[in-house]
C-alpha cells in the first residue's frame, strides 16, 4: 500500500510539473506569435530578423513541446520518471533567464 502512494504522489508531482511547464512555455508561444504578427503587420524591411522569429517563436515552441514529452515520458516509464521530472524542472527554472532577455534585460 505505502508503493501505491508513493506512486501516486509522482504522479501528482509529474503532473504538476507538466502542467505548470506546459502553461508557462505554451504562453510564451502564445505571447511571441502575436508579438511577431505584429511586426510583420508593421512592414519594416528587414523585420522580423531571423534572430526574433528563434527567441520569440522557436525557443518557446520548443520548449513546449519537451515539457509535453517529458509529461508522457513520466506518465508511461515509472521507474525512470525522475529523469522526466528533472527536464521539467530545469524547462521551469529556465524560464528565469528567458524572461530576462525575453523582456530585454531591463
């Protein structure tokens, strides 16, 4: 019985983690793809740089999508979830960093 619930509070952890990373990084799609519409609608040559479409768009899709892959690695390998959990987390503590230059630094 104590196996069950130890199982299950990953499960609830896995679960958190996944959606808490899957929130975050999803919003940040969500927020650089209007964010770069708008600067296609302004039509300044040159804009967006390839450089705004990677950090803007790219980076957070990605991200995305391994907190969604990490979220079913978790749920499908029991006995390795600890490693799931581990990417969770660093995508969740990376964000920090990411919204720093996200926002310009200031």
């Amino acid at each position: 019985m104590a196996m069950l619930n130890m199982t299950r509070r990953f499960d609830v952890l896995s679960l958190t983690l996944t959606a808490l990373s899957g929130a975050a990084w999803g919003g940040l799609v969500a927020l650089g793809l209007e964010g770069l519409k708008g600067v296609v609608e302004q039509h300044v040559p040159g804009y967006p740089a390839s450089g705004q479409i990677i950090y803007y768009f790219l980076m957070p899709v990605t991200a995305f999508l391994i907190s969604f892959l990490s979220g079913v690695f978790c749920l499908k390998m029991p006995r390795v979830r600890w490693a799931g959990q581990l990417i969770l987390l660093i995508l969740l503590l990376g964000l920090l960093p990411f919204l720093f230059l996200y926002t310009g630094g200031v």
